[in-house]
C-alpha cells in the first residue's frame, strides 16, 4: 500500500501545505472531503484560534493534520495540545525536529518533517522521523537560500533514504504529481494552487495575482539573510529586491495582502507554481483532475514500460 496514504488516512496521497492564516478549517476541510490531506497551520502564532480550528476538523471526522513550525513556537504549548487532543498526523518543519519526535510518537502520532536539503533529511531519518515532506526550491513562503531543485533534490534524497516522500514545489496538477511518482515519491503537497482555489479565505485580488503570474513571476527574496522568501513580483518588494534586504516589519500587514487584496502591503507569497496556474477552480475539481491526469499518464508510461519502447 501507499506508505503516505497508510500514514494519514486520506483517500490520495495529496496534501494542503501549512500555510499561515490561510491552512484553516474552511480550506482544510475542503481538501479533506475530496479526498486529500487538509493541514492545520500554528505558524501564525494564534494559538487559541488554531485550537479551534484543530476542534473543528477532529469533529469533523475526516483525516487532516496539523504542521508545528518549530522555529516560530513561542513554547511548548502548541506541542503539549497536539499530543493530547486525538490528532494521529503532523508535519514539523523550520527547524531541527529531534526533541519533537519522542512527544508526538509516545502520543501515537506519525511525523513527517519537511526538508530543503539532502543533509537535513538523513539527519531527520536518523532522528527517527516517520517520512519526508522534501521541499524544492521552486515552493513559494519560506525557503533555503541555497536553492535546490524539486528534480534535484527528489532524486537525491530517495538514493539515499526508503522512508516515504511527500513532493513539494512546483506541482499544480497530475504532470507534476507523476513525476514526482517517478523520482520516488509517493505523495504531493501543493500550497499556491490551493491558495487559488474558490475555498481558500484569501482576497480574489491575491487569488487573481497567481492565476496573472507567469513562470517567471517571482522572486526569491533576503537570500543572504532570514527568512529567505519566494514571493510574487509586486512594486512593493521591487526595492527589497534590489536591496537584498527584508525589512525586519516586512510581514506585520501580511493578513493585508491575504484578506484585504492589498498586494503591496507585503510580500505575497507564492511558488514558481503559478505560472502553471491558470484559473481558480474548487478544491474538488483541483483534486479530481489531478488524480485523473496522474493516472492517465501512468497508465501511458505503463504501455510504454509493458511494449519496451518509447
């Protein structure tokens, strides 16, 4: 069986990313009722709204997660609440998961940890974590400066571990979903096209600057500092670019750009992905029609592998 499937519980291994302020209950209920993973954010640092939301999923029934910044956790409440409340999976992320995993496995939760690197993810699965969420360069929000590819890094991380993968960067549909499949992983994770689907809470000005944005329509930004960010094309991160400089106030209007549709109120953030975006479409349809893709391109790969050719 699918390890990413056997672990969360989902109908398709395809997961919402944690996004923060956005991965509530509205949206993650959506993605968990067409069959995928819907996630539970506490990055945000709104402990008691993020508890409510984990409520209103557990009561729900369905499969979801939680993710724990570890990085961005005040203390160790959020982690406390986790292992005590019934959630049976969580990803950890933005920082060393080592103290964590004893906690979440002792309360019968699997972990997955995301990585940016080769060197992070043997040090996570000698930590003993469950699975990867193996996170490519091209994802939007908060990145490693050192760029790797999702193509470069999917492959080097499955040389080299048998725990399960999920792929995350750069994927939208079924085309990027089998060839994740095919570099080893067995799950995807998609944030900026969930950020532009019809269940997402943020403004339609947001939700209509990805489906604007070309290929090209980002920018890493702060690479030589923390956080380093991929971000949409926006006037207002013009002069951070050119500075290599985040201002250290650069995300207190962020909830602007998400709820209000002001797209220079701060760094709007988004993946290499939205160039591959091209309309906001329901959850639903996002998943239906990237199970449906993927399985019509293995089963054409399958003819391919059975006839020997090309």
């Amino acid at each position: 069986m699918n390890r990413v499937l056997a672990h969360t519980g989902a109908r398709h291994p395809i997961v919402q990313a944690p996004m923060g302020w956005i991965a509530r209950s509205p949206l993650a209920l959506a993605v968990s009722r067409a069959g995928g993973l819907g996630i539970i954010e506490t990055s945000s640092g709104e402990a008691e709204a993020c508890q409510r939301e984990i409520a209103v999923m557990l009561k729900s029934g369905l499969p979801f997660g939680v993710n724990l910044p570890i990085r961005f956790l005040k203390d160790d409440a959020m982690l406390r609440y986790v292992c005590g409340s019934g959630i049976r999976f969580v990803t950890t992320s933005a920082g060393s998961p080592a103290k964590f995993i004893a906690p979440l496995k002792a309360a019968g939760i699997v972990v997955y940890h995301a990585v940016p690197t080769l060197d992070a993810a043997l040090k996570c699965v000698d930590a003993g974590i469950d699975g990867l969420v193996v996170e490519g360069a091209e994802g939007g929000g908060f990145k490693n400066p050192e760029e790797v590819s999702s193509l470069v890094l999917l492959q080097a991380i499955r040389e080299r571990v048998d725990v399960p993968l999920i792929a995350a960067g750069g994927i939208v549909d079924g085309r990027g979903m089998a060839a994740a499949f095919a570099l080893g992983a067995e799950g995807i994770q998609m944030g900026t096209r969930f950020v532009a689907s019809a269940e997402s809470p943020v403004h339609a000005h947001y939700k209509q600057a990805i489906v604007d944005a070309p290929t090209t329509g980002t920018w890493v930004l702060n690479q030589s500092g923390t956080p380093c960010i991929r971000a949409l094309k926006t006037e207002a991160m013009a002069p951070v670019r050119a500075a290599g400089v985040l201002p250290a106030d650069a995300f207190q209007r962020i909830r602007g750009v998400y709820f209000d549709g002001d797209m220079n109120a701060a760094p709007a953030l988004a993946g290499q992905s939205a160039g591959l975006i091209h309309g906001v479409k329901s959850v639903q349809q996002i998943v239906d029609d990237t199970v449906a893709e993927f399985h019509a391109i293995s089963r054409r790969l399958g003819a391919l592998g059975a006839a020997g050719g090309f």
